[in-house]
C-alpha cells in the first residue's frame, strides 16, 4: 500500500508492475484476507495501525478481485484503466512529430513486440501491454533466480528504455499537458 502510493506519484510504469504483483500476491493467498494478515503482513516492520491499513487495502482489493472476476487471472479495472492511459500517450506520442527519440526507440523495440507477439503473446492486447507482460515475466524470472538469454536481456534493455520514455511523457503530461502538435 505505502510502496504503491509513492509509486504512483513517481513512476507510473513501476506502480503497474508492482500492482500485478500485489494481484498476484493475493491469488498466491487464495485470495483470504486472513491468510495475508497472518502470514505477509505479519512479517513487515510495521506499526499495528499501519499493519491495520494494509489489511484494509488488502481487503479493498480482494473484494475488487471478486466483484470484477479477476480473481484467477486478469487485471483489476483501476490497473486496466492505467493501462488504457499509457497506451493512448503511446499511440499519441508516435502520431505527432514532436517527440521523434520516442518514435526511434518505438521503431528499435517494434521487433521484439512482433516476436513476443509471434510467440504466443495475446494479439489482442496493445503493444504497450506487450511490453509490460515481458517486463513483468523477466521481473518474475529474475525474482525465482532463473536465467535470461542474452537475446531476451538485449529485449528486456530495449523495452525498459522506452517504458521507462512513456512514463516520463506521462508524468510530464500530469504536470503540464504535453503539445502534440
């Protein structure tokens, strides 16, 4: 909860990494409150009110799981909905000339989204979520301290630089509403 709202405030991009692990987290729990109280939040140094707080924010996103049907799989609407905001910065950042190292670094990172899409990725989902799914993969690889190719790590650097592009034009968007054109 702490980490995810300085998160948001700083780097949109991260926010929505770690948020797909809280979902994951959670469904690691079978999605039981309890369960999270007793066995993760338990263990961080936290006051009892901020341990209390947690479990709130837990709870919240539990029921959100529930009632939106993502409780197996699938993404809660308010990560969705950051989701569909990235995207559309994306698809407006490459129609306007004023902004052509977003453009060079989309083109140098177009082949890796054709390839993870030839590769089994969802055809339906944008290019920016495609390159958040690989983001979010390495991190889970990583995080079970499982190799990467050097290929797939010449990826992942490519994808990061222009992940890493966006969500500095959406954070400057916030601040002050980019010129398109």
């Amino acid at each position: 909860m702490y980490i995810s709202q300085d998160l948001r405030k700083k780097n949109i991009a991260e926010y929505l990494l770690y948020m797909w692990q809280v979902e994951d987290t959670i469904r690691a729990f079978d999605c039981s409150l309890s369960r999270i109280v007793r066995e993760y939040i338990s263990r961080f140094d936290y006051t009892e009110e901020q341990k209390e707080d947690m479990a709130d924010w837990y709870g919240y996103l539990i029921r959100m799981m529930n009632e939106e049907g993502c409780r197996e799989s699938g993404h809660l609407q308010i990560n969705r909905v950051t989701m569909m905001q990235l995207d559309e910065l994306h698809k407006r950042l490459l129609g306007s000339t004023r902004f052509p190292f977003y453009n060079a670094e989309y083109y140098k990172v177009l082949p890796f989204i054709v390839e993870l899409r030839n590769r089994g990725a969802d055809k339906t989902e944008s290019e920016v979520e495609t390159c958040f799914n690989s983001l979010y993969g390495t991190m889970m690889l990583r995080l079970q301290n499982k190799q990467i190719s050097p290929d797939t790590a010449h990826a992942v650097k490519e994808i990061t630089t222009l992940v890493g592009m966006l969500n500095d034009y959406y954070l400057k968007d916030k601040e002050t509403p980019l010129e398109f054109e």
